[in-house]
C-alpha cells in the first residue's frame, strides 16, 4: 500500500515513505564535488525533482570516503578540480580505476581541447558545458545503464536426467537467471504459460518424446512463437541439426558445452527476445507501454483486483497547452518534455505500478493495492515536481504543468468504465484551470 506523509519522500523510513522497500534501488544517489556548494543549487534541485538524492562534497578525499561508504549511481564534478592540481586529477583518476562502473560527468563553462584532454586523463565518462537542460545529463545515466536493476532472465530446462539438468541449472543460477526445471515434457504447455519463460533449454534423453517434437509442439502456439528453444545433444548430427532449424529451434550445442559459453548464448538469445517483445508493447519514443499494452494491462490488473478483493486506482494524464509548447519552441523540445514527465513518472511511483504513453502528449499510469485518495496525493507531487522542472530551449528555460483524472475499482468495475470515468475526471481538470488533480 502507499503512504503519503508528504515530509517523507527520499529519507529511506519504509513505513512513511511513499516509496515502499522493494522501491528504493529507483532512488538515485549522486554524488556532486564542487568547490562552492551554491554554483550547483540549481541543478541539485532539478535532480531531486526527477527523484534523485544529492550529496554535496567540497574536496576529492571526502568524495572518495563517501565513495567507498556507499557506491553513488554517478560522481559530477566541477572542472575547477582539474584545471591545475595534478593531484586532484590523479586522486580522481585512481578513484575511477578504483570504481570502474562508476561514471564520472564532468560540467565545465569552458569547452575547449585543453578541457577535454584533462577530462579524459582523469577518467571521466561525459562533459557537459553549462547552460544545459539536466535531462541531457539523465539521459547520459540511462545511455551508460546507471539505473542498475536486476536483469534476470527466466529459464526452462525441460531435461529428464535429474543430474544433469542440476548441472545446468546450476550454471545458470550461478549468472543470476531465473531457472525451472522440468522433468516431465508432456508438461511443457502448461509449465510454459504458468512460468513464461525466456528461453527453453531441451536435452531429453529417456522421454517417449524428443527434443524435435517438444519443439514442434511449442511452435504450434502462437504465444511461444519467438521464445528461444536451444537443443542441447551429445552428437553432432548435421541431419538432426537441419531439422531442428527447420521446426523452429533457434540453437543446437554439442555437449559437452563450457559454462561461459552457455550463459553467454542463453544470455544472447534471451535479452533479443526482451527487446522484441518490448519493441512490441512499449513506445519507442518515452520506453513506456503503449496504448495496446497499458490496455492490455489495465484488464489484466482489474482482474487481479477482483481476484484478490483488493483496491486499484487508474489516472489519465494529460499534458497542458502542449500544442503551444511544439509551436513555440519545436517537436524536438517537445519530445523532450514527454520524455521528462515518462522518467519522472519511473522514478517516483512504485515498481508495481504501471505507466503507459495512452497516446500523443496522454500518459495512464495504474496504480494496484491504492486507495483513490492515495493516488490522488501521489499523482498531486508527482504533478508538483513536474511543473518545478526547467526545460531548455534554445534560447529560453520554461516549465510545462499537466492536468490529471482519477478513477478506481472496485467502485468501477470493469476496464471501460474505469476509463471513461478517469477521462471524464480529467476533462474537468483541464476546464477547471489545468495544473491539478480530480477524482472522478
């Protein structure tokens, strides 16, 4: 469930954050070195809106003690620091060969060579020369994958040699991957749809099935189409082989297989499938859902709630004058904009919450497990933070509000009336001034 104590956002205290436990690795900790505390307030503030908790440093040794206390998603750094001591350049080059998956950004007024040069002898990752919109600086976090959560990819070993199939669970395991073992292949539909996996690993040795014929009978439903299935065999049987690919296998290992290369293939095979089925359901401009899958989402989530007798609450979003934005400053800034309120809206609801673009400058987020007047107290900051944030034009900084409608099960009982009540609700925001949050 959500809390809402408003004092509460970023101090880590589980039962009145609005964020619960299992959220708090979407906090990001940056570190900030700077000779002068106030040269940065203003990008320290604009980085708390998007979620981030700041600490402050004024020399190279504090920042490295705090370093090795508790590991930043990413180190900023004045180029002051590097301009003429060479040791503060070398301190910061070792605390880099130190911390290697740290990246470093430096922020510099003065972009020249010289500048660069010395920013690259002291290991940094990114430059960037002042004025500049702090969505560029994220949008580098993003690029370098800072945002470190947990990929771990689910594995079925459909394999009926008890030992071996410990064996290369094991092995998988061991590269953080989510494994099933199955012993009985007639299963296989049924174990598939319940676990979903990622990739299917077959080696079958006694079954009155074989391995072509558990594939064949994946490739018959179209759910399974595009999830991977590697054979696994002990003979390099060029015929068989043929086969396979033929039925729809996507690999076939000799056994015995090195354990590097079996994660590394799985791993292969399985982050592809993650990005198909991704560039199926998710908005390729902001990573959201898109409309299909926030829909598909929305039932999905109703049904839960019946199941469970739980509460949901569903908002509709809507940024305001966004028409005015692109005619004022450009599609370019207004992509932008949408892709600062998508990230906002990443970085400060729950895990178990669900954010979808519906379409155009229209975002739904659904919120499982809340109450509506929760939502609408956590849909009200986000709202705050959003119309804090400064966003650079060409030649001007502006700041965009959204307008925002509620609505909630179970006193909505089904995935139309839900909508239609949060659309109404937000209609009425917009005709109510804009930059607020109703319930429907």
């Amino acid at each position: 469930m959500y809390d809402t104590n408003q004092n509460s956002l970023f101090n880590g205290d589980y039962e009145n954050s609005l964020l619960n436990p299992e959220q708090l690795d979407r906090i990001e900790l940056i570190y900030i070195l700077s000779k002068e505390e106030n040269v940065f307030d203003d990008l320290m503030d604009q980085l708390a809106y998007f979620g981030c908790s700041i600490t402050f440093c004024s020399k190279v040794r504090d920042l490295v003690r705090k370093v090795s206390n508790s590991k930043p998603s990413v180190i900023i750094i004045n180029t002051d620091y590097i301009n003429e001591n060479r040791e503060d350049i070398n301190e910061i080059r070792k605390l880099k060969i130190s911390y290697i998956d740290i990246p470093i950004f430096f922020i510099t007024k003065k972009d020249d060579f010289d500048t660069r040069l010395r920013v690259v002898k002291a290991g940094g990752d990114a430059l960037f020369r002042e004025p500049f919109e702090v969505s560029e600086l994220i949008d580098s976090i993003d690029k370098l994958n800072i945002f470190r959560h947990n990929i771990q990819y689910k594995v079925l070993i459909v394999d009926d040699d008890q030992l071996e199939a410990q064996y290369y669970s094991s092995i998988l395991q061991s590269a953080d991957m989510i494994v099933k073992v199955l012993k009985q292949p007639e299963r296989i539909l049924k174990t598939m749809t319940e676990f979903n996996p990622e990739l299917v690993l077959v080696d079958i040795h006694k079954s009155s099935l074989t391995d072509l014929e558990i594939t064949a009978i994946i490739r018959q439903e179209t759910t399974f189409i595009c999830v991977p299935v590697i054979l696994l065999s002990s003979g390099n049987d060029t015929g068989k082989q043929l086969e396979a690919m033929r039925i729809g296998s996507d690999d076939f290992l000799i056994k015995p297989i090195i354990p590097e290369f079996l994660i590394s293939t799985v791993t292969a095979r399985a982050k592809r499938l993650r990005i198909l089925r991704s560039f199926m359901i998710r908005d390729s401009s902001t990573g959201l859902l898109n409309h299909t899958g926030t829909k598909e989402q929305l039932n999905i989530q109703i049904v839960k709630a019946k199941r469970e007798k739980s509460r949901l609450s569903y908002a509709m979003i809507d940024i305001d004058d966004f028409k005015i934005v692109n005619d004022t400053y450009g599609h370019l800034i207004g992509d932008r904009v949408l892709k600062n309120l998508a990230r906002l809206f990443k970085q400060l609801v729950r895990k178990t919450d669900i954010i979808g673009r519906y379409g155009g400058d229209e975002f739904a987020v659904i919120l499982p497990d809340t109450s509506i007047s929760n939502a609408m107290k956590v849909l009200d900051r986000i709202r705050n933070n959003f119309a804090n944030i400064k966003h650079q034009s060409e030649f001007s900084e502006f700041n965009v509000t959204f307008s925002c409608g509620i609505s909630s099960f179970p006193e909505c009982p089904t995935d139309q009336i839900i909508t239609t009540k949060a659309d109404k609700a937000l209609y009425k925001a917009k005709s109510s001034g804009k930059n607020c949050v109703l319930i429907a």
